[in-house]
C-alpha cells in the first residue's frame, strides 16, 4: 500500500512580519518532515523577495499561495486577511477592487511555481450573528431545538439574500480563471468556517458545473468542516466524499467542537479518513494558528504521520 504524502505546512503558524527575520523561519523548518509550504496572505510585499531566494537555497518548494497575497503596504496595519477583500461583493468597485488583488495573487504564485491559490470568496450580506450562535453552541454543548431553529431561520435568510452575491462571485470568476488558465495555476475555492460566507456547502456543485473544464476546483479545510458538522449544516464527512473528483488541495488542522487550527492529535478529527485523498497531485498544507510553538508542530506532524501510516 502506498503511504501518502508528506505535506507541506502553512507559514501562518510563524507570523513572517515586516520586521521578522526570514532566516529565523527558515531555521524554524530546520528538520520538520514536510515537502513544501503555504504562503499566506500576513507575509508583507517587501519580505518576499528574501523568503523566495531563501526558500530555494534549502530547496523548499511553494505548494500553494493563500489569496490575498502578498499583504499590500497600502494595507500593512490590518494585518492582512483571506477576506481583506470581497470577490462576491455586489458592489462593482469592491468586487473589481478583489479582483484585482487576485489577479495579482495568481501573478505571485505563477513566479513562485506554486500549483495552486487559494480563494475565500466573500459572504452574504447580512446581520449573522454568528458571535451569538457560537456561544449557544458552547452553552449548550449541542444546539437545543430552540437554537437549531433559530439558526436555520438564519439560514432561510442567507438563502433568500445570496444570489446576488453568486452572480458577482461568478463575474470574478470567469476573470480569475482566464488568468489562472494562462499562468497555469488551479484556484481552489475553500469551505468556510461562518455559516453566511461563501461558497456554501450547497454553492460548490453549481460553481463547479458552471466552470467546468477551468483550472477551479474544491480546497477542502478540515477544521471548517468539522466546525460546520457539529452545528449540523452537513453531515459529517459530505463535502469531501462529494466533491473529491474536484479537489484542488486540502487545509489540513485538528479541531475540537468550533476550536480550530490546533496541531493534530489535539482534538477529535480522524485523519485516518483523509487519506485516500492524498495523493502526490493534490497539496496538502498544515494550517496552524499563528504563534503554535515549533514543538507542538514538530509533534501534530509525527502524530499525522503515525496515523495515515497505520
């Protein structure tokens, strides 16, 4: 039988600021039993020069870049962020402003030879709650009936309010995917964590079906997953068993119950079922929360390890 790849691992867990020091990154993948990492979107436009030179000096390959990349300097004080800008934005500035943005993502990991970027791709426009919703989750361990309905009038509401914002996440598209075809880069639309962002569980098929035969497809993230089965928007273990044929790449991180981006071993996910959906053409990355200590990634890898090789 053969094992499956090792992956590689997001920089989010270190924090590559401004001011950092690019070797203190580079020392800190010192021996870790990856083959590749993630550019996320805190890496600061002037670090990435050094950071690219670096990592080809140590043969580190860039698997994936995370949109929006690199963090702007017009945009250094926010800190940056998958959602610094909305591709489904009804607002045509706002959405051809992410667009733009994107563009220049896909630009990135074309120089970068990375295989993929991936895309948050903005929300429904509405009042969520989702503060109020995680803390009856938290309160109550599961969702009481009262809360489970209240979340699915929430829900109702998403769906009557979404439309709009699929035509103008499909208008971004169908931009992105030129460039993305020309630069020989996939754009892996990733499942979010809020019940209103999008693409929803229920969006990937329509997207998919829509753009078929484009460089697009499905970036599968467990930690979100598993956050959305607990408050019973899917059932455990759906999106990947339904859109596998388009997996693009997979975000890979423990969660316990809403807690996410932990190390694997810390929570209740079973990696044992991802594994035959790594495979060498599909990145896998490590997507840790920034600041995880160098120990407790060097131990979620050798507990990865030991699970997908049983």
């Amino acid at each position: 039988m053969q094992h499956p790849p090792r992956p590689s691992i997001s920089t989010a867990f270190f924090l590559i600021g401004q001011d950092s020091n690019v070797a203190d990154f580079i020392a800190a993948l010192g021996d870790l039993p990856i083959d590749g990492v993630e550019l996320e979107y805190r890496i600061p436009a002037p670090v990435v020069p050094a950071l690219r030179s670096s990592l080809r000096r140590i043969g580190v390959p860039v698997t994936s870049v995370h949109n929006f990349f690199p963090l702007p300097l017009d945009h250094l004080k926010t800190g940056g962020g998958g959602d610094l800008f909305s591709l489904s934005d009804t607002r045509r500035d706002e959405r051809e402003e992410a667009v733009k943005r994107t563009l220049q993502t896909i630009d990135q990991a074309h120089d970068l030879e990375a295989q993929a970027v991936v895309l948050h791709c903005g929300q429904v426009s509405m009042a969520a709650e989702t503060r109020g919703l995680y803390h009856r989750f938290r309160e109550e361990g599961l969702l009481s009936e009262a809360s489970r309905q209240w979340l699915l009038n929430k829900v109702k509401e998403r769906d009557r309010r979404k439309p709009a914002h699929l035509d103008a996440l499909c208008f971004s598209l169908e931009k992105l995917i030129r460039a993305a075809d020309g630069r020989h880069v996939r754009l892996g639309l990733e499942n979010r964590y809020h019940y209103h962002e999008l693409p929803g569980p229920d969006d990937f098929q329509f997207l998919l079906q829509k753009f078929d035969g484009a460089p697009l497809g499905y970036w599968h993230d467990t930690g979100h997953a598993h956050a959305n089965e607990q408050l019973g928007l899917v059932a455990e273990g759906d999106l990947l068993k339904n859109l596998s044929d388009r997996l693009v790449g997979i975000h890979l991180h423990d969660a316990d119950g809403l807690d996410d981006h932990l190390p694997p071993g810390q929570g209740r996910i079973d990696f044992q079922t991802l594994a035959p959906h790594m495979t060498s053409g599909v990145p896998v990355v490590l997507e840790l929360r920034p600041g995880t200590p160098l120990d407790a990634v060097q131990s979620g890898l050798d507990y990865l390890t030991a699970r997908l090789h049983e």
